[in-house]
C-alpha cells in the first residue's frame, strides 16, 4: 500500500483545523503522514496543531504563498510516494485512503480525486468536485453532479470510477514524482484552475487521472473567495486562458481558444449591459493582465509541447458546448447533458 504525505496549507484558519483536522488524523490507513504547510499564520495555529497533534510535521513559511506556493514549498519535505493536497475545511472518511490506494495500482494513473460530498449538506455533491472534472470544447470547467450552479443530490448515479480531466485541488492526490517532474503548480495562477492545469500537464504527458467513489470525503468550501466576488471572476477569466494556451494541442488551439476568447467578450458585454459594472471590470482586467503575460505564457507552451508525450487533446476534455447544453437546452445536469454517453 502506498506512503502518502496530506498536505494541508493553512493561513490563519485555526477554527477549520480545530473542526476538521481531527477526521484526517482519525484515517484508518497505517502508511500516512501529515504535514501542515503553515503561510505565515499569526492565530496560534501552529502551536495548537504542535500541542494536540505533535506527530503532524509543521512546515513554516515566511510569508502567504496562497494555495500554489504553499504546496509546492511543503512538497519537499515530503516522504510519501503520493502526495495528497487537502484544504483545511475537508472531512473525511476514516476509509478514504484505503480506497485512494487501490487506485493507484495501475502505473498509469498519476492522480486521483475522492467523492466530495457538502459538509453542510452532505446529501449533496460538494461544489469544488462533486464526482470529477471536466472540460467542454472551450474550456468551460464542470463535474459530474455539478454543472455551473447546479449541484445534484448523491444517490448513487456517478458511483462509477473512471477517468476525468481534472481532480479539485481541495483534495487531489498525485505521484509525487510525477508532480515534480512536471514542475508542480503554475504560481502564476495564484487561485483558481491551477489543479485544472496541473491535470491536463499529466494527460499530456500519458498518464491518467481518475475519479474514485469509495473514497468519501466532506467539504465545507467558499473559504478562499465568495462565489461571485469580483476577484473570483477575475481569476476564472484569466485563468483559463492561460490554462487554454498552455496545453491545448497544436490541432485545436486556435479553434478552441479564439472561440473561448469571443464567448468572453460577449461574458462582459452581457455584464455591462445588465448594469454589473464589478464584473465587467473583472472581464476587462482578466483579458488585459493575459496578453501582459502572455510572452510568459507562450513560452511555457513551447516547452510543454516539445514534452508532450500525447499530440490529441486527452478524450476527457469532452466535445460538447457546456454553455448551450445548460442555458440553451436547459440541461442541468450531467447524466441530462450525456444520457447517450460523453460527446453524444
């Protein structure tokens, strides 16, 4: 059975690890250690985790490195074959790494998502992944048992494992050497995408990531940045465009990404019309800052497609309009979108 490191970044958050930390360290697995990526918290947080849990490893940042950072500069002190990137707001399933661990006996899977179901409704899917991620032909991100606002009821309908395109960041689970060979996380992302990112560099690469229903865990989230707030739009906007350029193959990267740059346009159009100036703003700023970094940007692409192992983009990301499905069709839901099966 496989070591795995859980990586918990924290800043400031010493409410969540008195709530949710209990669960993980209650994991029945034997081959586990747990690490506590602290960005410079000053709420007593690394003295209360050092107090009643000494056996968690605290790795002191000198400053906030958000998400991406904080990751990746505890991803050395590491002892694990697989690391498990886990937010601070997440419960778990005392089996939950029983289930990861079988899943990564086949070699070609690098990374692997559990079941999210809501904390506070756990009846339901959990927004940040619900049951896997995908892509639609124009980068629009959704999962099974959630497409935009839309989060199903879990009743068993997506208890099937398969591949996905992306695996939430709030708990992903990946080989650590694979994650290292691949530079880790883009820090030019800062928030949003960047585990999105991460996925599509491991497909293009010839491996795997896959969605596993045994593995349950609870997830509170909404901690980062609310749901509609301007800078939340902001990261999503330019995010995907450079999500997009990066890894896109040489195929479909113009078809797809100037397609994606219109539906954009008409985003803020809609936004400034409708009198939501904040998000105009956010659109604006997003399209602005991208092509500020695309030279940047462009040459990340150059470099990971000469090392791309696979020319096709990986049959996750899936032929369909998300956006017409679900506002033209009105078709919320995922077994609606693909009753006759994905790319139908």
């Amino acid at each position: 059975m496989p070591f795995f490191s859980i990586i918990i970044v924290s800043w400031n958050a010493l409410s969540h690890l008195k709530k949710y930390l209990p669960s993980v360290m209650a994991t029945e697995y034997s081959n586990f250690e747990v690490i506590l990526a602290d960005n410079a918290s000053n709420d007593g947080s690394k003295a209360w985790v050092a107090d009643k849990y000494p056996g968690v490893r605290i790795v002191e940042h000198d400053d906030n490195y958000g998400y991406c950072g904080g990751n990746n500069r505890a991803v050395p002190h590491a002892s694990g074959e697989i690391l498990l990137f886990l937010n601070n707001d997440v419960r778990v399933d005392p089996e939950w790494l029983q289930a990861l661990a079988k899943c990564f006996s086949n070699s070609k899977t690098a990374a692997v998502q559990p079941k999210f179901r809501a904390d506070e409704n756990p009846e339901y899917f959990e927004y940040a992944g619900a049951a896997g991620g995908f892509l639609d032909r124009y980068g629009y991100p959704f999962c099974r048992g959630r497409i935009f606002d839309t989060v199903e009821k879990d009743h068993g309908q997506y208890d099937d494992s398969q591949p996905i395109l992306w695996a939430s960041g709030a708990a992903l689970a990946v080989r650590k050497k694979l994650f290292e060979d691949l530079g880790g996380f883009d820090e030019d992302f800062e928030f949003h995408m960047e585990e999105i990112d991460l996925c599509w560099r491991l497909w293009n690469a010839g491996y795997e990531v896959r969605y596993c229903p045994e593995s349950l865990i609870y997830h509170l989230g909404g901690g980062s940045l609310p749901m509609g707030s301007p800078r939340k739009v902001y990261y999503n906007y330019r995010n995907n465009l450079m999500m997009l350029w990066k890894n896109c193959s040489s195929q479909s990267l113009t078809r797809r990404f100037w397609v994606r740059y219109g539906l954009d346009i008409i985003a803020g159009m809609r936004s400034l019309v409708g009198g939501h100036w904040a998000e105009c703003r956010a659109i604006g700023r997003a399209h602005y800052h991208f092509w500020q970094s695309f030279p940047d940007t462009h040459q990340k692409r150059a470099l990971l497609q000469q090392q791309r192992a696979v020319e096709e983009d990986p049959p996750t990301l899936l032929p369909v309009n998300i956006v017409l499905e679900y506002f033209g069709k009105g078709k919320q839901t995922y077994e609606a979108i693909f009753s006759s099966g994905p790319g139908q």
